[in-house]
C-alpha cells in the first residue's frame, strides 16, 4: 500500500479497532513496525503501511516480526508488532526472554484474539501471556480505546522499560466506531548502547534478571491498582456487581445499565484491592471475561467470592442474548427482560442451507484438488491457508490441519507411524507458498534429512490468499509493492536436499500434467515436491480470460465438471436414469455463470462431450437463475 | 424508529456483495448528522463467498456493536436465502427490504441442501412486512451489476430516521473521491432503488388489501 497523507488531527473518524490502533501508533511517533498476516489482526500493518515516517514490514513469520520490533526497541526507536492468538504461539520463544532483558524504545505488541472462531483454528486466550511473561496488558472495548490505550502502552512501555501487550479480539478489530484523532509527535531513536548484562541472555546473566522482573511485577501491580484505565461506574440495582474487559464490558453496560460495574482497561496484574473495595459495595460479584477465567481465579485465590464460569460460557463470546438470561437465571427471575419483545416468545432462526466458504471462481487451487478427489489410497495432511478448503464439498480431498506448517511434520509422522494395514498407502502434504516460508521449510528439511517419504505438493499462489492477498518473500513484492528478491521455490527445495529429478513445478490448470506428475510421484518411494505456479485470482498477477458458456443440448448430465468445484458453475435441472448395467445415476445438467467465469478452463477439461465453449461476448452477459 | 433511541440496521447477504461497504455509507451518512454510530460483521471468512451480516447501530451513544436477535428496526437483504436466515433479528412486524435475486451456493448445487422454495413467503408468514425487488436485474438494467449495491442503499431511504438526501450525499461524497465517473449513474441507481422500494410497497399493501 502507498502512502497517503494522513487524516488531520482532531478529525472524529469511523475506523476499526485495528485502524484506530495503527494511527495511534503512528501518532506515538513508533519508527518500527512488522507483523505476519492473520485474520483479525492484518489490517494494522495494512494501515499503519499508509503512514509515512514509519518504517513497515511483512515478516516471513510472527516470531520474526516480534524481534525485529525487539531490536528496534533495543536500538531505543518505538517499536509495534501485530500478531493473530496463534501467532504469539510462534513468537512467544523470543517474548519469553524479552520480558528479561526488557526494552530502550517503547515496544507495544498488539495480539488479536478471534473469540467466536470466525477464521482460526483454536480459540486460545492470549490474556494468559500477561501472567506467563510477566507483563502488562491492556484491553480495549471499543475503537476509540484502542487508540487511546496504544498511546498510553507507548508510554507505559517506556516508564517500566518493558514491553507492553494490547490484547484485542475480533470484535474490536473488525467493529468500526467513531475515533477523534491527534497529532504525530515524533520520538528519536535513543540508539543502541552496548550492555551485555541485560541484553546478553546467557544462564547467569538471565538469573540476575529474573529477581528483577519479580520487582516490576509488584511495580506494575501498583501501577495497575491507581490506573485510569480501570474505571467504576456506579449503578442503584445493587444485587449484581461486575467485573469486566474488552467487548464483554460494552454488552455488560448494554444490558445491564443499572448495575455497577468495573471496567478493567489495565488488566494485567489485576488490581485485586482496587477489586476488593468495589466487591464490598455489591450482594454478588460476577466476572465477565472471554475466555478463559484468569481474573475470576485470582480473585478467588485473593479470597474475594465471586461468579464466573461457573454461571456464563467458557466459549465464544459474551454478548447480551448469553448475559441476560445467564444473570436472570442466578437472580431467579424467569423471563429475561430484554430478549422477548412485546412479550412474545425469543425469535427462532429459519432452516436454511449453510453457506459454507468457497474457493474463488477460477482459483488455480481448483485444478489441485480435482486431482487430489480422484486419486485413491492416499492420505493428506493439509495446512493453514484458502486450501484448507480442500478439506470440504466437493473435493474431501485434505485429512489434517493444525498450526502453519504443520502439514510436513505431520506428514512425516503419518509415514514413520503407519500401521501394517496402511503400508501400501501414499503420503502427501499440501502447503502453500507463504505458510511454507512460514514455517514449513524446516518441516520439509525434516523430511529430506530423515528420509521421508512423501510427495509434498506446494501451491505457490505468489500472495498471503486466505487474509487477503498479502505480498510475502515468495510474490517478489514487498509491503508497498515494491520490487523485492522473489524465492525460488525450486532452487529452494533442491539446496534443502530435495533431488533435482523429485522437483516438479506444473501449471494448475493443465489437468492432465497435474494428475499425471502427482499419480508417478506418489509411486516413487522418497520425497518429492510438485509446486504450482499460477498467481492467486485476487492478485494483480492475475490476468482474466474469455469466459465461458454452456451448450444446453450437449450437457450429457455427467457432473464432471461439478467436481471441479468451481462456483461458477451451477446444477440447473437433475434427472434420475436407470444405466443398462442396472445402477441409477443421477444426472446433474449444468450452466456457467458467465459474469463471473474469468475462463480459466478447468471445467472444460473433463467435459466429455465438448459441452463447454467460450461465451459469445456480442450477448449481453447472463446472470444465471433457478 | 426505537424506542431506546438507537436505531439498528441489519444488512446481510454474502461476500463480494458489497454489504458491509453498504453498511458504512449508512454510517457514514449517519455520523455526519451527529450519532454516535458502530458497525460490526458477522464474516467468517466472507470473502470466499460465505455469509455476511453487517450490524450498524446508531443513536446518542451506542455501546455493544451487535444487535441482538429480535432487535433490529430494519433488515436489508442482499439475497433471498439470506434475507431468511437473519429475518428473525427483526423486531416483531418489522420491515424487510430484500433483493430476489437468488445465489446459489456449491453446497446446493451439488445437492447436499436445498434451496428453499420462497423465501419471501417463509418471511411474510412470521408476520414481518417484505419489500422485494430484484436489484440485480435493475443494476444490470443501469449498465453494471455493482451498483446493486446503491440500489438497496436508494432502497433503504424512505426507512431512514432521516431524510434521503443524507444518505444520497454519504453514497456520491465517497465516489467523487474514488471513481468521479461514476457518480451520476450512483445517482441514478440510487433512486431506482427507492421508486423499487415504493412501487414494492404499494404491492404489499395491494395484497394486504386482496
């Protein structure tokens, strides 16, 4: 993304929680900002790639992008970095000694959680790494915090010389709400002074720290404890008080307006007294966090009663269609005000089908799995990307996902593991470009040194496809499109020790080379690696094609081309027959929508009777209707 | 519109529709009157074609983003299936605008599910009022199948807690900035849509009579 000028102070903005945090960093005068994509967390990045007078990188993974934000602040320049939960998995190797060595420069990380799972793997609470690192943790509720409370992490950063954590969740990253914004105001790098003792982790030097950090603990509790992030707002109905964070704090002020409640914004430590005085003032006490219960069983281990999970959810999130019948409940009232209206019964959603995501129209992924359906006796681990997708209708074509990478590993150990009965069957892996050079190459070195077999097949679409598009070392663009050195997948795997005759790089959307590379490398019993090399459709590399149309009369009904399992193409009319053999098929006569094919010609491959043709563009383009 | 002075409007279909593009013109046109206004999407992984639905609060103050089902003053429905599933976040004998054009999605192509056979009649009979057209036929009509998206905004118009020229300002100030050539023909699939909202209403209420 190029830069833009930025909006004018004062101005009052509609921006996303992860907008407000990147003009907020970039307002704190932060130098030095890196992240990986992931959903919710990318659009920080995105935005903050806007700014100018702030450096801005993709990194090739999260833990990277943490210590290039580590070294800058090292280097006394304000440093950021953004990650998804899963990503701090990554990071964490390096948080866990930063909270040691501390920092020169601010250094705020921004850690996004996707509680309700709109697009992840795992709804882990990243609130836990607060405690775990022994370090202070903010949380905003809405936009306007988010950027207030980045601003005050740089501060906070700087006065406890350690890094900062601002924990988010989808529902502040993604929700857009008003923000008034200010002035830039720049802050110089201080620059690197050479002190071994703190920035030298060897076992000695790193047990002198240790008591430190005990220190800044107690530090930070009392900083915790006076803080103006951790506000009380009174309230007359007495019965209930409580305690929360993030989004749950707006649907507990949302549904129950006349309650008293404590906010905590500075959430880790947790202001146990500041919690203790506000609990003697209620009947009850019910916190409401997502997920996890961190703060409840402190405050239980500090003797403060108090409800938590024990009467909401421990999963998904706290909105108030699951606070108000849960606190109705534990205060014996039978209706929840609020979720009936007009006295009539809570709405029941319609039966309709589920709408399942799909791979684009056209997406050179398409021609990969196709392949993968027809083939049998296979198993395949798969990774995290757009072709995780292979694991759905129609193709059923992918057998494993767990973290970014994981495809090699794990397909090593289905290897090394298999059982007598399963000797015969054939390995395969699935991994895309960037999640490759993510975190799958090390998994592929693993393979070839072990002596694996299995064909690993890397799907090189030039982009970061399932968050958007993103530029990583494999599209030879960088953060602003510029030109940067592009990772030669092939020479790549040959210098890991792949043999040059195992190294297969095919055209996606040729279906008989495809089928025909992966059906003889199964067979040989060593690793191989078939890349693909068609741009994602959603790139700019991407160039359209004539569209194409189907003749009706020559539709046979074989569904051939459904298996593709393009969204352009459509089942207008089935039809049962009877073959001679005997058996009943069911017929399934097609049409192409063709405003939307960009006549990439996968389906017309396995169309036997040549039913498929390029659309005739003298006719208006047809929309197509059931 | 509601009675706790903050208006809710569900706007739902799916990705690359252009709802929640849609629903930040709405708030845009919002703000600039002066509400306190948030958004927020319901959009696992939209943008391969799943389902979106796009939350936009508005009022003196708003706190949580979502509206809770049963809430919403107005649904706007980006397509036919779509506009069923959420027409429970209606409040009761709420309003539904809905586009009739139907997408059909892999699943019920290859015939793992149905389409349902009339989405306008499954949500008339939970006792909501429907106002449906077929927006894509009219943006074709207008010369580009993107401006469905105006089209349901034009809709939207006469629903408002204000007047149209509001929103009609929010739609044109954000394609002058970005696509100046486009404003005039934004202009008129902005009031297509709101004589096919009308010319819908007078056919509800022509049925409601027969």
């Amino acid at each position: 993304m190029a830069a833009v000028m930025p909006q004018p102070a004062a101005s009052r903005l509609l921006l996303s929680g992860n907008e407000a945090v990147a003009r907020a960093v970039w307002e704190s005068g932060c130098r030095v900002a890196a992240a990986y994509p992931g959903t919710p967390s990318t659009e920080m990045l995105e935005v903050i790639s806007t700014y100018p007078d702030i450096y801005a990188e993709w990194s090739v993974n999260e833990k990277v992008s943490l210590e290039v934000a580590i070294g800058a602040a090292f280097a006394g320049s304000r440093s950021f970095c953004a990650m998804k939960h899963v990503g701090m998995n990554v990071a964490s190797d390096a948080l866990m000694t930063l909270t040691l060595t501390g920092v020169v420069g601010g250094l705020v990380i921004a850690i996004a959680d996707d509680v309700g799972l709109s697009s992840s793997q795992n709804e882990q609470d990243s609130r836990y790494w607060g405690r775990f690192a022994h370090l202070p943790m903010f949380e905003p509720a809405d936009s306007q915090e988010a950027y207030e409370m980045t601003k005050a992490a740089f501060d906070l950063s700087e006065g406890f010389q350690c890094p900062v954590i601002l924990r988010m969740t989808t529902r502040i990253n993604h929700v857009k709400a008003l923000v008034t914004v200010g002035e830039r105001v720049a802050h110089a790098a201080t620059g690197f002074k050479k002190e071994p003792a703190r920035w030298v982790m060897t076992p000695a030097g790193a047990g002198k720290r240790i008591p430190l950090m005990f220190e800044r603990d107690k530090a930070l509790r009392a900083e915790a404890e006076i803080s103006p992030l951790n506000i009380v707002e009174t309230g007359k109905d007495r019965r209930v008080g409580f305690v929360s964070s993030g989004p749950a704090w707006m649907h507990v002020r949302e549904s129950f307006p006349d309650a008293p409640a404590l906010k905590l914004g500075f959430s880790c430590p947790v202001p146990i007294e500041k919690i203790r005085a506000f609990a003697a003032t209620v009947d009850q006490l019910v916190v409401v966090e997502e997920v996890e219960p961190l703060v409840e069983m402190e405050l239980k281990a500090a003797g403060i009663a108090c409800l938590g999970k024990d009467i909401l959810p421990r999963q998904g999130e706290l909105a108030p269609n699951v606070l108000k019948p849960a606190i109705a409940k534990l205060l014996g009232e039978p209706e929840p005000v609020g979720l009936k209206p007009l006295g009539r019964a809570t709405p029941v959603p319609a039966s309709v089908f589920p709408r399942p995501p799909t791979m684009c129209v056209a997406c050179p992924h398409l021609g990969v799995y196709y392949t993968l359906s027809q083939l049998k006796n296979i198993t395949i681990a798969g990774d995290i990307g757009c072709y995780t997708l292979g694991a759905g209708h129609p193709w059923n074509a992918l057998d494993t996902t767990i973290s970014m990478g994981a495809s090699m590993g794990i397909a090593m150990g289905l290897d090394k593991g298999r059982a007598e009965a399963d000797k015969d069957k054939r390995i395969l892996a699935v991994i895309g470009d960037s999640t490759f050079l993510h975190m799958g190459m090390q998994g592929l070195l693993d393979i070839v040194y072990n002596g694996g077999n299995v064909t690993v097949l890397l799907l090189d679409n030039r982009a970061v496809g399932m968050t958007g598009g993103q530029a990583n070392p494999g599209s030879g663009k960088g953060i602003h499109g510029q030109e940067t050195p592009r990772v030669d997948f092939a020479k790549l795997v040959e210098s890991l020790g792949v043999k040059k005759e195992r190294i297969h790089v095919v055209d996606p959307y040729q279906l008989p080379v495809l089928f025909k590379t992966i059906r003889e490398e199964v067979k040989v019993p060593e690793v191989s690696v078939i890349i693909t090399n068609q741009p994602c459709v959603l790139i700019d590399d991407y160039k359209k094609q004539q569209p194409y149309e189907v003749i009706a009369y020559k539709c046979t009904g074989c569904g051939n081309c459904v298996d593709v399992g393009c969204p352009a193409i459509h089942v207008t009319r089935r039809e049962k027959v009877i073959k001679p053999s005997g058996k009943e098929v069911e017929l399934q006569f097609v049409n192409i929508e063709t405003a939307a094919c960009t006549g990439c010609g996968l389906c017309v491959q396995p169309c036997a009777p040549e039913a498929i043709v390029h659309a005739d563009l003298t006719k208006p383009m047809r929309l197509v209707r059931h | 519109m509601s009675d706790n002075q903050v208006t809710n409007i569900l706007v739902v279909g799916i990705g690359g529709q252009g709802v929640m593009t849609a629903t930040e013109i709405l708030a845009e046109a919002a703000i600039a009157l002066g509400h306190d206004a948030k958004k927020t999407e319901v959009a696992g992984m939209a943008q391969r074609g799943g389902v979106v639905s796009s939350h936009l609060r508005f009022g003196n103050k708003v706190l949580s983003p979502q509206i809770m089902a049963g809430q919403a003053d107005l649904l706007v429905g980006f397509e036919a299936a779509e506009t069923m599933r959420w027409c429970h976040y209606l409040k009761p004998g709420g309003l539904v605008l809905m586009n009739t054009a139907r997408i059909v999605p892999p699943v019920v192509d290859i015939g793992l599910y149905d389409y349902p056979a009339d989405p306008i009649a499954e949500i008339k009979s939970r006792g909501y009022r429907v106002h449906a057209f077929d927006a894509m036929a009219i943006a074709m009509e207008l010369g580009d199948v993107r401006l469905g998206n105006t089209v349901m905004l034009g809709a939207m118009a006469d629903h408002l807690p204000f007047p149209p020229q509001v929103l009609l300002d929010a739609i044109l100030k954000r394609f002058s900035q970005r696509k100046p050539h486009m404003v005039e023909v934004n202009r008129k699939a902005f009031e297509a849509g709101r004589a096919a909202d009308k010319a819908a209403n007078q056919l509800s209420h022509a049925e409601a009579a027969a």
